[in-house]
C-alpha cells in the first residue's frame, strides 16, 4: 500500500497527557437549581413510608374498621414501596 503524502496535524488527540478540550469531552455546566429536588418531595417520601408503617401496624393491632384485612395490608405495601421508589429519584 502507498503511504498517504498528506501531512498528518501536530496536534496530540489521543493518548496519556492530551486535555479533555482537545479530545472532545468536556460537557457543559448544568444550572444549579436543576439537580434539587422540590421541597414538597422529601415531605411526601417520609409521609408515605410513615402512612404504610401505620397502616401496617394498626391493621395487625386490629384498630382500624372492619377486621384485619389483607386489603389494609396492600394498601400500607403499596405506599411503602411507593416511598422507597420516590427514594431513588431524590435528589
């Protein structure tokens, strides 16, 4: 194969000491209030799980209406897991 006659750039792309603006990866800067949670966020993860643990907790003490009912149960599950799901969106 023939060697190209064209000249190759000085300029060092790729390799141990080339800065991040010369490869390319530099990213820009994202504003400061985009990476916070509302404040109504937290509130509502912490009301949540403590709701489902009462639910929980008063349906196997036999307080709420009615008997202890598994429904009492799936309602408290699904607002715990619900939390815990609003939990790894928090930021």
């Amino acid at each position: 194969m023939a060697k190209s006659t064209s000249k190759q750039s000085k300029a060092k792309t790729v390799g141990r000491y080339v800065s991040p603006e010369a490869r390319g990866r530099v990213t820009k800067r994202r504003p400061v209030g985009a990476d916070h949670s509302p404040r109504w966020y937290g509130w509502l993860l912490i009301g949540l799980l403590i709701f489902g643990m009462l639910v929980i907790t008063l349906n196997y003490l036999d307080v709420l209406p009615g008997s202890t009912s598994a429904w009492y149960l799936v309602v408290g599950l699904v607002a715990m897991f619900s939390a815990f799901f609003l939990a790894t969106r928090y930021r």
